[in-house]
C-alpha cells in the first residue's frame, strides 16, 4: 500500500502509487465574493478547447449556482453519499476516509504495470455519470435557498437568511488525481514541469476509469472520438508565462493564475502561497475526498458556514473573517487587499507581487512589472454647471 502525505487533511493516506510531486505545481484561487456568473470564462473556454463534434456536451469550465447547481447533475451530492458521514478533528486533522480509503481496499495487490486487466480504480470509490446528467449544465441556475423574505424583512448579520453563489470550476489538477490513479492504462500523466495532468488520447482506450474516479466529474466521454478528454490547464499558453484562457477572460476578475508549494515550503511574495498559506484565506474543494486539488476558493461571505464547512473544511469561519477585514480596510490586511485588487489585471502569470503605500504590483517570472493597481482609486469631481455648454451634469464624480 502506497501512502502519501495530503497536508490538505493533515495526514498520511492511501493511494495507489507513491507520492512523487512535480517540479513546480499548476495553481488557481478564485474570489467567490466576486464571481457574477456571465459565464464568459465557460465561452471562452468553449470556444478554444472543446467546439468539435462529440464535445458538445464539453464544459471543461462551468459556473454553478450553490446549492442546488451542479454539472454534471448531482455529481457533489452523489460523491458525498457514496463517502458517507466523514468527520474532521478538533485539531483540523481529516478523521474520515477519502475516496481512496473508503472501500478498505488493499493497494499492496495492485501492480504498477500498463495491463489493461490491472483495474487500479477497483479501490476508488466513484461513479460514471448517465448520459442525461451531462444534459442540463445550467440546472439550479440563481434557484436560492434558506427562509423566504417578507416585505418587512430585516438583517444586519453578516449571512443572508435566504442565499446562494456560483461556483465556477475547472479540472483542478490534483497532486493525488484519482483519474489518473484510475485509469488502467496510465493514459493519464502529471506533467513534472508543472504539475498540469493530461490525457494521452492516442493511448486511451475508453475504459471511461478517469470519469469514473474523478469526483469533480471533469474528465469526459467523447463518444465520437472514442476516447476521454479533459481540462489541459491551457499548456500552451502556461508555457508562455500566461494566464489559462478562463482565467484572463473573466469580467468579474475573480482569478489568480500561479504556483503552489507545500505550506512548509511556502514563499510570501508568491501570491497563491499567500492567499492559501500565509492569508489563509483560499480553500480547497471538497478537500476531504483525498485529491489535494490545486483550485482554491476564497469562500462567499454572505453563506451560513455549515454548508460551506462539508464544502471547503473547517477553516471557512477563519477565512471568511479575513476577507472581510480586508474588504473593511483594516491596516493589518492592506497586503491581502492590495493582492486581491491584483486579480485579473493582466494575461501575464503574476509569480511575485509587492504592495507599496499608493499601489500593487505583480511581477512574472523575470521580475518584469506586469501589473500596477491603486490601493485606493482616484475620485475626481467635475463642476456640477459646465458653463462652456450651458448644462448640468447628473453625475460629477
């Protein structure tokens, strides 16, 4: 049995093969607070990546509504289920099993080998969504849950008695990724430069093991082509110190493309290791299904905290509180501020950022300035007369 240390859970685990990490790993954060849902991530992503015949069905980006949201349908719910009730310590220790874990399987049987009769995903608990639950991608669009408002409704809490957000989703590229932990073949690798992981279509042979074993339900049946096809993190365009094409298209400049290190080897002046280790105020997805996904998630501040705890661990409150000293202004989160201003304000990968007393800076991989933002944007006031045309203005700010 292989084990290998998720610091997500803080603990050791199982996995079918040993823990060998890539050079530098693939990493995102979004700012849920900020996401509107126009869904341009999810076009633009549409129209690169996946516009052929048999992909129609393709979302490799999707934005959904929480709680009742999900593409494919039900996946959350349904993974959660077959997991069961799961528990986290006092101490933030995950006492529950993953999906690796679950079914007690004995890894120490499965060879290592390219037999497609060795079914490594035999000890992943999983499920191959039906066709009709690719059908619908904007199911439980806007749909709301909690207490309903009256006319005379009131609230001056921090969460909404009636609430629900978006939750945009790609491939997550998991350190642990059960798709290619699944997979009999190996068709699925994880880059070492970057820790992208990728599909060999010429290699797959259609067992459908990756959509199986991947919980996020991103990795997806092409039936025209005969093969699975997932997410590629937009390579080509990480290769050229970018940003993946969701990222920089997003209007509501909720993303921030980079590297994440282990929290021990956590460098300050990179800004995912700062929004997740140093801020501590970027979650992980369902972290408790083993996978250490490289996605982050600043979690909704206006969301009661117990559906967000089964959703990002027991952190939330943490975060939550965080984020809004900084939106609030308070001194001792300026530089968590200024980072967050950061986001979405250039297609270049910001690698190291600095905040000064008037502005942000990010930096690429060169220590280039590809970024400048304003700690606080100008105001300027026009006269409320303009005497040169003989009007007034509605608006002078």
């Amino acid at each position: 049995m292989a084990e290998v240390y998720n610091w997500q859970i803080g603990r050791e685990m199982d996995y079918p093969y040993p823990e060998t990490r890539p050079e530098r790993q693939w990493a995102g954060v979004f700012d849920i607070n900020k996401c509107i849902a126009c869904q341009t991530c999810t076009l633009s992503c549409k129209t690169t990546w996946t516009h052929d015949e048999g992909q129609e069905h393709m979302f490799w980006n999707n934005v959904e509504t929480k709680p009742y949201g999900s593409y494919p349908l039900a996946w959350d719910v349904e993974i959660l289920d077959r997991l069961g009730a799961q528990e986290w310590g006092s101490d933030g220790v995950y006492d529950g099993k993953t999906i690796f874990e679950v079914r007690d399987f004995d890894w120490e049987d499965m060879a290592i080998d390219d037999d497609s009769d060795t079914m490594h995903s035999e000890g992943i608990e999983g499920y191959r969504p039906d066709d009709r639950d690719w059908a619908q991608p904007n199911m439980g669009e806007d749909e709301p849950t909690g207490d309903a408002f009256e006319s005379d409704t009131h609230f001056d809490g921090d969460t909404h008695p009636m609430w629900f957000f978006y939750l945009p989703r790609v491939c997550n590229h998991c350190t642990f990724a059960a798709c290619a932990g699944g997979c009999p073949i190996q068709a699925i690798y994880k880059r070492q430069e970057d820790g992208i992981v990728l599909l060999d279509e010429d290699s797959c042979e259609a067992f459908q093991e990756c959509v199986r074993a991947c919980p996020y339900g991103k990795s997806v049946y092409n039936s025209v082509a005969g093969n699975s096809q997932k997410c590629v993190g937009c390579y080509p365009k990480i290769e050229q110190g970018l940003v993946p094409q969701c990222f920089e298209n997003c209007l509501g400049k909720i993303r921030m493309h980079g590297w994440i290190n282990q929290p021990d080897d956590a460098d300050p002046s990179s800004p995912i290791d700062y929004l997740v280790h140093e801020a501590e105020v970027a979650l992980p997805l369902y972290p408790q299904l083993g996978l250490e996904p490289n996605v982050y998630y600043v979690p909704p501040i206006n969301v009661p905290t117990d559906y967000l705890t089964q959703m990002f661990g027991p952190r939330v409150e943490q975060a939550q509180e965080t984020y809004r000293a900084a939106r609030r202004g308070d001194e001792e989160y300026r530089e968590l501020r200024g980072l967050l201003q950061l986001m979405g304000s250039t297609q270049w990968r910001i690698e190291e950022f600095e905040v000064t007393d008037e502005e942000a800076i990010g930096y690429d991989k060169d220590g280039k300035t590809v970024a400048r933002v304003p700690m606080k944007e100008p105001r300027y006031e026009r006269e409320r007369y303009d005497e040169s045309n003989d009007v007034y203005r509605l608006d002078i700010a």
